[in-house]
C-alpha cells in the first residue's frame, strides 16, 4: 500500500505544527489516501502523531468503519465523542476538502455488506422488542454477534500462532488487564490454572501491582489486554516487563494502543458496543482459543 510513502525528509511528527497551520498530510510530502485500507496503513504505520482529540477520532474511525460510512457527520462526531469541526480537521489533514469527501472511503469500505452491529429500522425494532429490558438485551446480543463477526472476517492467524508460541514457551505467564480488561484477564489466569498452565493474575489488591511484576524475568511472558481509552495501569505494568526482556503479548482494539509498540506480537480485537455498553464476547472467545492453543502446545 501506499498510503504510508513519503516524498519528502520532512518528519510525521510535524503534525502539530500542520494542525495549527491549517496544512495537510499531503502538503508535507504523504500520499493522500485513496481507499480506506490506505488509511489504515497510514494510521499503523507508527509515524503519524495526533493531538489529544484528533487521536480519539483515529481510535474511532478504526474501530467503528461502518457506523462512519452510514452517519451524519453530527452523529459520527457525537459517537466518537467530539466536536463536528474535529472530525472535519481530521479530513482535511489527509488532504480532503472536508469531512463528506473523506467518508467516501468507508462507504466503498463497507459498500455492498450489511454494518455490524447497527439496527435494522426504528419500527422493526420496536415491533420486535416493544419492553425496554427485552430491547436492551436484544441490542447486547447483536453487539456480541458483531463483534464475533469481526473475528471471523478479519482474524490475524499469524499473530495468534505467535502468541501461542510465546505463551507455550515460557516459564511463567503474568496475566495483566485492568478496568473493563479486569474481567477476561480474571477469566484467563482460572482456566490457565484450571488447565495446570502457571500463571499470575496481576489483579493490583492493594496496590500492589508494580510489585506482583517485581520478579519477572526473561524466561516469563505477559499476556496484557487492554481496551481504549487506554488510561489504565496496564502500559505502566507491560513498560516493567519490556524492561526487564520478558516475552510481551497483547489483545486490544486498535494500532493506537500504546502496549503495540511494547509487544512481541498483538492482536486487534474491537467489541461493538449499544447504549454506551460494550460487549467482551470477542475478548473472551479469543482468550479462550489462546488457553487452548497453548495447553496443546505444551502437550505436544
């Protein structure tokens, strides 16, 4: 892909610089994106550096493709949490006039294929689930199926065998997520135990989880999820075991999440979510294939 090429020696870090300016990617030297795998190669690349909320539109803009393609700009920017103008900011920084143009490239993304997770009609929906609780639960059910989807249509098997090779391998496994990752970590660390895999629930009792990775070493591996805002403990306690040269795996939903960069290897696993409640369907099942994957390692 091209969407990552520079023509000029000018460093993407320059963006600050381009933001205040009002110039875009493209007057720096950087191919305008043409389709949206372009622009995720771009955003993965490492080298482009966003401000605070320009950041929170990336984060949204790969993680949720399909409700981009179909909203207003009113709706997609009340979703990802910003304001309108941020979202055309963001547009023109890639060389776009304005944000319409831009969305041009996830509605040829999702052209022709049903978006997940997003309801059929108002009406069919009420007709279907006319009591709250029913409707909220049936929203909670395809937001699992979405998300499940997403699995099955863009899993990294290559990455998922490394991950299982790391795992299978070493001595010791600290498991660390917090927040909303608290409960598949929690989940993880039982069945590794169950299945007779050593392990450590990094679960931070007492604030004291700098100490429980206090001994890790070179023969261990951390298995960390992790999911945005990405403003947890978690990097902090994945920074510890990078220093320290133990072997680094990760699960979380975006290039943008800062353990990339600390990891062996990772895999992308974003949960759709209803009514501000995110499913962890995904999560869970990918964990559980990890288990797995690595006990029948160890058996052979």
């Amino acid at each position: 892909m091209s969407g990552a090429s520079k023509s000029s020696g000018r460093s993407i870090a320059d963006e600050v610089a381009t933001r205040k300016q009002g110039r875009s990617l493209a007057a720096l030297g950087y191919t305008k994106p043409q389709t949206y795998e372009e622009l995720r190669a771009v955003l993965s690349s490492g080298t482009v550096h966003f401000p605070k909320r320009l950041r929170q539109v990336a984060i949204f803009l790969w993680q949720h493709p399909s409700d981009v393609a179909l909203g207003t700009i009113a709706q997609v920017a009340e979703q990802a949490g910003v304001q309108p103008s941020t979202l055309v900011r963001f547009a023109q920084i890639f060389g776009y006039a304005g944000f319409s143009d831009f969305q041009g490239l996830f509605k040829d993304h999702v052209k022709g294929s049903w978006p997940e997770g997003r309801v059929r009609d108002g009406q069919e929906q009420e007709a279907a689930a006319p009591n709250a609780n029913l409707h909220f639960l049936n929203g909670m059910v395809g937001a699992s199926q979405a998300s499940l989807g997403r699995i099955d249509k863009d899993f990294d098997i290559a990455s998922f065998e490394r991950m299982v090779d790391l795992l299978a391998t070493a001595e010791l496994i600290y498991v660390i997520g917090s927040k909303r990752a608290f409960p598949v970590t929690t989940y993880l660390s039982l069945t590794l135990s169950q299945q007779g895999v050593r392990n450590v629930l990094v679960d931070n009792v007492g604030s004291t989880a700098l100490d429980q990775v206090g001994c890790i070493g070179t023969r261990d591996a951390v298995l960390a999820v992790s999911f945005s805002p990405y403003n947890s403990i978690t990097p902090d306690l994945v920074a510890v075991a990078y220093e320290r040269k133990a072997r680094i795996v990760t699960i979380t939903d975006s290039t943008f999440s800062p353990l990339v960069e600390l990891s062996d290897t990772w895999l992308e696993v974003v949960e759709q979510d209803f009514a501000g409640f995110r499913s962890l369907a995904a999560s869970l099942s990918v964990g559980m294939a990890l288990v797995h994957g690595v006990v029948a390692r160890r058996t052979e």
